[in-house]
C-alpha cells in the first residue's frame, strides 16, 4: 500500500521546502493541494514553489490550468487520484 504524506500549514511558512527535503530522502513526488495554486501566473500571493524547487523533485497539480479556466474539486479529485495511482 502506498504511503501519503500531507504537510499542512498556513501559507509561506515553508511547506514547499519541507516536502522537497521530504521528497528527495525518501525519493517521493510532491502533489499540490493548493486551491489557488493550481493556476498558471498567479505566483503573488500563493507561495507556490521555486521554479527551481519545482526542479529538485517532480511536482503535480501546480500550474496546471489558466486563471480564465474552471476547476472543480471533482476535477481535482480526478487528477489526484490518477497522479497517486501513477506515482
């Protein structure tokens, strides 16, 4: 059975760069959980991770769709499901 890690926490306090640490000890892959996050440009604000944070480990659910576009939680529910059973 496959392991889930949530790191939780108000916005930039570091939980990006707690689970990029996680990530690369234990070589696992990061997916956001970041309502606002998820859009594309929206970098002010929502604490995303560095380009170069992004780089270190792979991420998922991070710049994914434009601020124009919709997405539901059923939408993200969907898209985690499958990234976990990918992973």
């Amino acid at each position: 059975m496959k392991q889930i890690i949530a790191i939780v926490g108000p916005t930039g306090i570091g939980k990006s760069n707690l689970a990029v640490r996680i990530s690369q000890k234990i070589d696992a892959e990061i997916i956001g959980a970041d309502s606002r996050q998820v859009y594309r440009y929206m970098d002010i604000g929502t604490a995303k991770p560095s380009k170069e944070e992004r780089g270190l480990v792979p991420h998922h659910l991070i710049d994914i769709i434009n601020p124009n576009e919709s997405f539901s939680l059923a939408e993200y529910q969907q898209q985690c499901k499958s990234i976990i059973e990918d992973i």
